[in-house]
C-alpha cells in the first residue's frame, strides 16, 4: 500500500468509496458529504484552496482504497478540518486510516494550530480512532459548520 496525493484520475474512485460508505451506515442523506459538490472533483477541489491537500492510498495495481484531506476551516485562522476520511471495507482493520491520519496531520502541523472535525456517533471505530490519536470531543460543532447531520465533533491542538 502506498500513500500519495490525488490526482483527477482517482476522483471517480474516491467519490464511489466514500458514497458506498456512507450508504452503508445509511449516511446518503443530505447535511452529509455524500451531497459535498465538489465530491467529483476532489482533486480540482483541494488544489485550489491554500494550506489544503488530499491523499489517496492505492494498492499495489495504483487502485484507490481510501483517502483523507486537510483543508482550511470556515474563516477561521489557525483551524484546518480532517475531511473524508474512508477506506473501503476490503482493506478495513489493516492500519490505513491511522497512516492516512499520520500523513494529514503532519502536513496540518506545518500550516494550522488546531484541527478540527465532524462525524457521526455510530461511526464508532472512527470514533476511537480519534480519541487514541488525541482529539478531544466537543459538545457541539464549530461556528460554520456545513454538515448539519453530524453528531460529534472533536479538535486537537496540533503542536
């Protein structure tokens, strides 16, 4: 497995993954990502935004498997927002989400003080992920939050 940044040939792939993903625990509703616009460009997507980025890691044939992305949050300075974190379930327990984590924190260190973000209680192994990687659970989302169905929110000081 190895981890790189997407490119617009992976796009396609990464929206399939987190769409079937977010079926799966009956999250294709809207106020979820499976609604994001830009779910079909994300390559164009983080491209454009300062301090942002995504990776993708793909199998020994470069096929997409999962991914994650660092973005800027709202107008918040000093904030950046974990995004799409998924991996599809034929590779689920091997670590990926933790290095996909690794990658994207360390690059959110060089730019951002705290990261910042939204899931859903049931996602319950997501849930421990982040608590074992030292985000805290917040009571309630951030001031500009775009996904209204999200149910629990956590930050990490970075540094």
């Amino acid at each position: 497995m190895n981890i790189r940044e997407i490119d617009e040939k992976d796009n396609q792939a990464m929206e399939q993954i987190i769409k079937r993903s977010l079926e799966s625990f009956g999250l294709n509703i809207p106020g979820t990502a499976y609604f994001d616009p830009q779910l079909s460009s994300l390559a164009q997507f983080y491209k454009q935004q300062p301090n942002a980025k995504y990776w993708v890691v793909v199998d020994e044939q470069d096929q997409v498997v999962g991914g994650v992305g660092i973005a800027p949050f709202g107008q918040k300075p000093g904030i950046c927002e974990l995004q799409k974190l998924y991996i599809t379930p034929e590779v689920q327990g091997m670590g990926l989400s933790r290095k996909l984590m690794k990658v994207a924190l360390d690059f959110a260190k060089e730019h951002y003080t705290y990261c910042y973000l939204e899931t859903m209680e049931k996602l319950e192994v997501a849930n421990l992920l982040y608590i074992k990687l030292g985000f805290q659970q917040l009571e309630r989302p951030l001031d500009g939050s775009e996904h209204s169905t999200m149910d629990a929110w956590y930050i990490k000081k970075l540094s």
